[in-house]
C-alpha cells in the first residue's frame, strides 16, 4: 500500500472516483514540474450520477458527491489498486483514511452509494465485498442518503441546474449578478480549474455554474490539446482564453488573443507555456473541489466574470491571486487590476516586483530595465529647514556642519512624490495651480524647524525633469531624495497628522512624514516609479495618503478652480513704478514674508496686505559684497534667521533702483542688530541715524563688536577704520592692452579689438580665400542655434564669422526666414534672411572670437533703458568709435559670471579704464565729467590704490555735480545700495549708427 494525499475528485459524474497526488507538501511541489496523480475508482460501488450539460441529477447525486468531497479532499489516504479494467482504461481500488478507515465502507454505510456484485468471476471485485453488502444492507434498513424512507426526500435531492453559463454566455446576466453581489462575498466549490488564474465554480446556492477569471492577474496559458485528445468532461467551452487580454509586459508566448484565433482555425496542439503546468497545480491543491469565496470586482466585454478568489487556509481566508503573483506563477495585469480597490493593487504590484527582485519561476530570466536612480545608504542626518523652494523640495540646514558653512544647506526633493512647479517670473512662467498653496504650507510648518532626513535615493535628471531623452550630457544633474520627518505634530494639521503618524514601512518613523502630509492634502501626487526604479521607504502609506486626497477631493484632485492671487512684482519691474508704491508701504509697520536672500543686507520680500513683492534693504546697514570676506557668512546668518520667515518691516523710502529701504524684526528683535553684533555688517553715519528705527541700538551692536574684534573688525584698532579685507597696498603690475573699440553698448559696455593680434590678419586671409558660392539648397544647411556660420553684414555686405542666435522654429522653410546672429570678431548682433547665411569651414570656425567684451572700471553707467541712458551710450561712440582711434585698456579687473559667449552683451567681461592715444583724461573721466555716469559706491576696506584712483575720479563727477550736468541736473540721485538685483530683462541694444570697424 502507498501513502498518498488526495488533493482533488475531478469527477462530476461518478461520486466514487477519486484522484490523488503522489506529493504534496503544502507549498510547491519539490518535483520538477507538478507532481504525478493517479485516478482510482472505488471498487465494488456505484454511486449515483450528476447531471451533464442539459441532463438532470439522479436522485442524491449531489449529496453523496459532497460527501465524499468533505470526507476526503485534502487528506492523507493510503490506497491500494485491486484490479484493472483495460477496455475503459480505469483502475479500481481501495482508499484508506487515517491508515485504517476504508473510505469505500463509510460511503456504504452512510447509504450514498449502492454495492456492485457483479464481476467476481473474473477477479473485479472489491476484497471487502461481503463487508460492503452487509453495511448496504444496514443502510437501507435505516433508511440513510439514498435509501431514504422520506416521502418524496428522492425528488427534493435533485438539483434544479439553471442553463450553464460556460459555452452560452447569454445563459448568464452577467452585469445583473454584478451589480447584485458587487464587492460582496459569493460562495461557490470550485470544479474545475482550466489554469492558474482561471476556474470554473458552482455558485451556491443556486447553481449557477460560472467561468470566474482572477482579477489583477494573469497566470502562463496551459496551451491547447488536440481536438481528438479532448477528453475533459465540458467540452464545448466559450473560449481557450486566459484570463487578460492585455499584459504588463510583452511574453515570448502566443496571446490569448491568438491562442483563439489559432484554436478556431487549427486542432493542432498548442504547448504550455513555462510554468503554465505549476500555477495550474499550485492553484488546484488550494482550490479545486474547495469552498471559496468569490467577490466579483468587475465583466470584461465578453461577458466574462472577472472577480478575487479566497480559499480556506485553517482559521484565515488566502487570496489566490496574491499567492500566485507571491510565488512567480502570474503577473500583474493592469486591465482587470484596475477594477479592485487601491490597496489590493498596490498588494499585487508589489508582490510582482518583489517575485522579479528574487527572479521566482517564471522571472527566473527577467532582465529588469535600466534606471536612472540609485539608492542612497546611511545618509540620514537632522538639522533645521532653512527654504522651502516648492511644494516638493526644501533646503535644511545639516546640524553636524559648522554654523555659517556653505556646505551646511543640503537640498532635499522630497522622495516619490510630484506637487505643482513654481515656475519662473524671469521667463514669464507663472506658478502652477496650487503650486503656491503647496509650497505656503510647508513653509508654514517647516520654516526653523527641527527636522529628521533620511536620504533614499539620487536621480540623474536632464534639466527638463528628464523628459529629453536626447539631452546633451552637460545638462544633466543629479537630484538627491528623501523623506523628512517632523519632530513635533503642527497645531491644526488634524486627521492628517493622526494618519501619517503610524509607522507604515518595517522601520519606525521618526515623526510626523512631511511628505505624506503634504499627499493627504492634495498638494501633489504620487509617483508611479517603474520597475527596479528606486522608492520612498514609505512608499504605500504615500499611495494610501494620495487615495483619502482623492476620495475627500483636497486640493489638485478638487474640482474647484483654485484661488487666484496676482501678486506684483516691483523687483521686475521699473524704478518708477516701485516710487509709485512707496505711499501704500510708507504706512508705519507692515507684515511681510521674505521670499529670499539676496545678499547679507538685501532681500526679497513679499508684502501679503498689498499683494506684491519688493526689494528691501536695510537702512544704513551695510555687508560685505560679493567676493568679500564675510559676505557668505552674512548671507548664511540670514537666510537661517529671516529665509522665508513671517517678519515687520517698517519702510522709510526708495532708492533709484527701484530697492526699498527700512527695518525689519522677526520675532521682536532687529535683524540688522543682530548683522551687527555678528561683526558682519557695518554702520553707514552718512545716511542720517535719524531716519532709521533703533539707530541707538545698532551704534551698540557695532561698538559691541569693534571691542569683541568680530568677524570684519577683527584686525580693528580704535581710532582706524582698518578691516582685513584686502591688503594696505597692491603691487602687482597691471595689464595693458593696445585696441579699437569696434561696437559700442548701453551701460558702459564695448566691444574691442586687440591691436598687433596675429590672428586678425589670419582670420582676415582665411575669409578673403573663401568661395562664397550661391545661396544653399533648403534643406542641405539647417543652421542652428549655436553654430558658426557665415553671415553678410548688412551695412557693408562684407562675409563675417558669426554665432546662430536664434533660428526659426521647425527649421528653414523659407530664403527668407530670419537668424539672428552675432558677429563673433566685432561684437556686433543683427537680423539676416537664410538667403545671407553661408556653411563654414570647421578649421575657420573653431578659431575663438576676436571680439572681447569690456565695461569702464570704477563706474555705473546708466542702461538703455533709464534716463540717460541713450546719451551715455551716444557720447561713448562719439569717443571710441573710428577706424583711426587707438586705445589703451588697463585691466582693473575680470567678470567671468556671465558664462559662456552665446550673444552680444555676455561672456567674460574685462573691466579696464580706456584711454585714447594722446591723451591724458580717460574716457571713464570723460563720462563722469560729462555727467553721463557716477563712482560706484565707495568702500572703507578698499586699497590704497583703488582710493587713489577713485579720489582722482571722484573730482570729475564733482564737476559735473556741480555743473548740474547729465544725471545731476536734478541734484545728488546717489543710491545707498551698491548691489541691484539682477537685470529686469535683456534690454534690445539701440543702435548708436556706428560701423562695426
């Protein structure tokens, strides 16, 4: 006798036919594939028969079939074959529970099966005949199952079997049954499982015999038999599909789609795909000829039920689809996941990708697609949050880094989750909806709070988020992830709190995740990452947050419009239109929120009351400028103290940039006492400390630090004015240059040419032996922003080197489409038709530019477009500009801030003083005697030669003060702020009518 376990009675028609497994241990079969079976037929019984299709039960059919279903599926069994009928090709046996019960005898005894005598003769009997007529006998005598004395108990055993829904779907409503029991538990006995994720089950208690395919997943087909090999019991089936017509990814294997047109056109066998013989097994020993629960989630467009399938594991109820997708026998299938509530996809989606991780069965050779993220290990850190740059990045200062330190601000983007951009006001791009409503709450609850980060991972982005798949390498950047916790939950924030409170990944949470509140608000969404794509740790509560923002439609998932708020920039905007504000802040104290840091003593301020933003300075308090000792520790203390704090500021007046001046205090307390007393910052007496609130307190804040020798008085002795910013005196030998101006801007900006330079002549010899051909095909040059080209000036038709500016947009369609272009060798920019524009040699155009942007040292000229302005720029062209007229250039100075040369007016800049040949006055003298420019601001810490040269200019401009001439004819229009904030736009040079030699 063996040892077996019966896992399965396949039978619908002969209650005393029993399969069993060779194997089973619970799980997986340890076989290489699913395990052997084996058929026995009770020996010496017969039972009564249930119906087929169309047919009628005899009577007690179904019962004694439940009987033995209860008594035996599952167990362990021995068995034991007694004889063999080769003419029907079945083996008949006897089964053991228990090692001692004879299963055939207890069906006997309960009367659900009748004894067969016949066949004795030839050997085709049960050992146990005797036995078993003597227990039949019993039966009847007591009247059980079929032997029942009830009156009319054999007609009441018959089911009354409703159409089958399986070959006919028109048997079945199945939108009805939907919509009757959607999201309830039906129950049913599964009786026949077709592959893993597909089985065909008795709903009770009506008998509605139905195909129920297992929503969110799709397990490997078991391909196609044969037509004449056909020989399970329904035959005449709908269909050979799987369950899903669609997949997450694409298979090797044929479809489901096509195994049916195939199985329509062809009987030719059709072979499993890999692993379709275990999901099928894998789900027979857990569900076939077992109660199950079935919740239908949804009918496809055939008609088919798709639906979550539960069986019995001890006291708990499994779900099969996500022990399938759990153990590699299914994947996740988007169509039919799509009708399930959110967590059970989430479930599945993850144990999909938690199967591909460990390569499980049918993943064993998935290849997992490349991504730009990598997870970030053991950098978690805890500090205080310094800016909020939008509703999904914040800028924390790093506790562990020095005070004051630059590398002590670290950029967090908040891990897995998108919240709406900010834009930018310098490119017109106005903020997304809720994007300013994002980024004020956490601003509200973060600002100078303690923090916990736990970095997860870094993305490799282009500089549109990514989205240029073709984008050169250079404009790429890596963008570092992470989760930040609050310390302490923020008065008001409510039920968001109480739910992103618990821990919801394996580790505790170390407070209250930031990122999740700002999900459950409806203030962004939720990434979906791809496969193998690197994650928040918190990952599902973020999904779980984005799920209650959705149902209670907060925010961005709202149907509402979102509120406008038009605020008005002063930064951006004119001089004169910041005066024309002056009366409506001029109003005693105001509240305000600073927006940014513009430099120690500098800053951006939004003023909620009256709507609009506004530079604001402090009154008579001066930082160190760019470059300077101290300047970035000023700026550091500020942006930890004030950066987009709640704060006063009390305004006094306006300067002629367009900068407000004034107080501020946060929390009570003066910020440029708190500058002073940091030794960062120094007192401006020629101001008038009678216009400025607490001036008493900011003279004890300066002295306070003089005697303390802090930070700029370090090297202060009373009575001197010595800081240790610069060295007393400065030997080194300055650069002269020998040039001609060849293009004159606004602003005190030129452009010039190096006399002797060899490569003039050489440039000049390459062009002169060009063929200039005729005008190219369309199509065959494609010039376009960036290259080097040959371009005809317009004033002289002379052929140039010059760089593409701006190109049409969608390529040339025309000779007379327009570029504009910048004459690299002269400095000069204008608007060319396609027809002017010639291909150049790489060997002629790899050679730099000859043209070198320079500004008048020491000055600020007025630009084009303020008062003045066009004058300066005429009189600077009257001076400099002639094919005769030599210059030397003395280097005071170089501006590399503005990058790289791709147009007129940027690119390192030389700041020289300019003059002529023959001459003893400079043209910087020249302009200020002229009153078309003024002395920048003059600093304590400066050289000697530097005070040398600036007293010897400042004497010009006294003259032209005293004249009343150009800028001074309204009197002294000095401003107290040496530092503007960057350019308003790219002012459209004027031209001043000059030849570009």
């Amino acid at each position: 006798m063996s040892q077996q376990c019966i896992d399965k009675n396949l039978s619908f028609s002969f209650p005393q036919l029993i399969q069993i497994l060779a194997v089973d241990n619970g799980g997986i079969s340890s076989w290489p594939g699913p395990p052997p079976e084996k058929t026995i037929t009770l020996a010496s019984l017969i039972a009564p028969r249930l119906a087929r299709r169309g047919g009628v039960d005899e009577p007690f059919a179904w019962e004694s079939r439940e009987y033995l279903r209860k008594l035996c599926i599952g167990k362990e069994v021995t068995f034991r074959v007694e004889y063999t009928v080769p003419s029907i090709g079945r083996e008949f046996g006897s089964v053991y529970l228990g090692g001692d019960k004879n299963v055939a005898m207890l069906v006997v005894s309960e009367g659900w099966a009748k004894v067969r005598e016949q066949g004795q003769q030839k050997g085709e009997a049960s050992p146990f005949l005797a036995e078993l007529l003597r227990l039949e006998e019993q039966s009847k005598q007591q009247g059980l199952g079929r032997w029942s004395k009830v009156p009319g108990a054999a007609e009441a055993s018959i089911r009354n079997l409703p159409p089958s829904a399986i070959g006919d779907p028109s048997n079945l409503d199945a939108m009805g049954l939907l919509a009757a029991n959607k999201g309830s538990p039906m129950q049913g006995i599964v009786e026949q499982v077709r592959d893993g994720s597909t089985i065909r089950v008795y709903l009770l208690p009506d008998f509605q015999f139905v195909q129920v395919f297992v929503a969110g997943i799709q397990a490997p087909s078991m391909g196609r038999r044969a037509a004449a090999a056909e020989t399970v019991v329904e035959t005449d089936f709908t269909s050979d599909e799987q369950n899903g017509d669609a997949s997450a990814e694409p298979q090797a294997a044929l479809t489901s789609a096509q195994r049916l047109a195939a199985s329509s056109t062809t009987s030719a066998e059709v072979s499993p795909d890999p692993f379709g013989p275990e999901a099928k097994h894998f789900t027979e020993v857990r569900c076939l000829n077992r109660e199950v629960r079935i919740v239908l989630e949804g009918v496809d467009k055939f008609s088919n039920l798709i639906g979550s399938v539960y069986y019995p594991e001890g006291d708990t109820a499994k779900d099969l689809a996500l022990e399938l997708v759990e153990n590699g026998l299914a994947k996740y299938v988007e169509w039919s996941a799509n009708m399930m509530e959110e967590d059970a996809k989430r479930r599945l989606k993850f144990a999909e990708l938690q199967a591909k991780k460990a390569r499980l069965r049918m993943w064993t050779n998935y290849v997992p697609p490349a991504t730009n993220s990598k997870a970030i290990r053991d950098q978690n850190f805890t500090g205080k949050v310094v800016e909020v740059v939008s509703g999904d990045c914040i800028v924390v200062a790093d506790d562990s880094i020095p005070y004051g330190s630059p590398l002590a601000e670290r950029r967090v983007n908040l891990s897995s989750i998108r919240c709406p951009k900010m834009g930018n006001p310098r490119r017109d791009e106005k903020p997304a909806a809720y994007a300013r409503e994002a980024r004020e709450f956490l601003r509200t609850r973060l600002i100078g709070k303690q923090v916990t980060v736990q970095m997860e991972y870094s993305r490799k982005v282009t500089m549109a988020d990514g989205a240029a798949a073709s984008a050169a390498p250079g404009d790429a950047r890596v963008m570092d992830f992470g989760s930040v916790f609050l310390m302490s939950p923020v008065k008001g924030d409510g039920d968001d709190v109480a739910a992103a409170t618990p821990s919801t990944a394996g580790n505790q949470q170390p407070g209250l995740n930031v990122v999740e509140l700002v999900i459950g608000r409806g203030f962004g969404t939720v990434i979906r990452h791809r496969d193998f794509e690197e994650r928040s740790n918190y990952y599902d509560a973020l999904l779980a947050a984005e799920s209650r923002a959705i149902s209670g439609k907060k925010g961005i998932h709202s149907a509402k419009d979102p509120p406008v708020m038009h605020i008005q920039d002063l930064t951006l905007a004119s001089a004169k239109k910041a005066r024309d504000f002056l009366p409506f802040l001029n109003r005693g104290r105001i509240p305000a929120v600073v927006e940014y840091v513009l430099s120690g003593h500098r800053f951006k301020l939004l003023i909620p009351k009256e709507t609009c933003s506004i530079a604001f300075s402090f009154s008579g308090v001066r930082c160190p400028g760019r470059e300077e000792p101290y300047s970035d520790e000023a700026v550091a203390l500020m942006r930890r103290k004030i950066m987009q704090r709640d704060v006063v500021v009390e305004i006094e007046t306006v300067d002629r940039t367009g900068t407000f001046l004034g107080s501020l205090w946060e929390s009570k307390i003066n910020m440029a006492v708190t500058l002073l007393e940091a030794g960062l910052a120094k007192l401006q007496t020629s101001f008038g400390n009678d216009r400025i609130a607490d001036a008493h307190l900011l003279e004890q804040a300066e002295q306070s630090a003089k005697r303390q020798k802090l930070k700029i008085w370090e090297n202060y002795v009373e009575g001197e004015e010595v800081s240790n910013g610069q060295a007393a005196v400065e030997n080194k030998q300055k650069e002269l240059l020998q040039v001609v101006v060849t293009e004159v801007l606004g602003g005190g900006k030129f452009y010039v040419q190096t006399v002797g330079d060899q490569r003039v002549s050489a440039i000049q010899k390459q062009l002169a032996s060009l063929n200039i051909q005729e005008a190219p095909v369309i199509g065959a040059f494609n010039p376009k922003k960036g290259d080097i080209v040959l371009a005809q000036f317009s004033m002289d038709n002379s052929w140039n080197r010059a760089m593409i500016v701006n190109a049409p947009r969608g390529g040339v369609q025309s000779p007379n489409d327009k570029f504009e272009v910048f004459y690299i060798d002269y400095g000069n920019q204008e608007e060319v038709s396609y027809r002017q524009l010639r291909p150049l040699d790489p060997s002629v155009a790899a050679s730099p530019g000859l043209a070198q942007l320079c500004s008048l040292a020491f000055l600020k000229v007025p630009s084009l477009d303020d008062e003045f302005g066009t004058e300066a720029a005429q009189f600077l062209s009257e001076q400099t500009l002639g094919s005769s007229l030599q210059f030397t250039a003395m280097i005071e100075e170089r501006d590399v801030s503005g990058g790289k040369v791709k147009g007129q007016g940027t690119g390192t800049v030389l700041i020289v003083t300019l003059v002529a040949e023959k001459s003893d006055l400079s043209i910087n003298a020249a302009m200020l005697q002229e009153g078309l420019a003024r002395l920048e601001k003059r600093k304590r810490w400066e050289s000697k030669d530097r005070k040398s040269v600036l007293d010897n200019l400042e004497s010009f401009q006294k003259e032209a003060k005293t004249g009343r001439r150009g800028i001074w004819q309204y009197g002294d229009v000095g401003s107290d702020d040496e530092e503007d904030l960057p350019p308003l736009s790219a002012a459209v040079a004027k031209k001043t009518g000059a030849a570009k030699r």
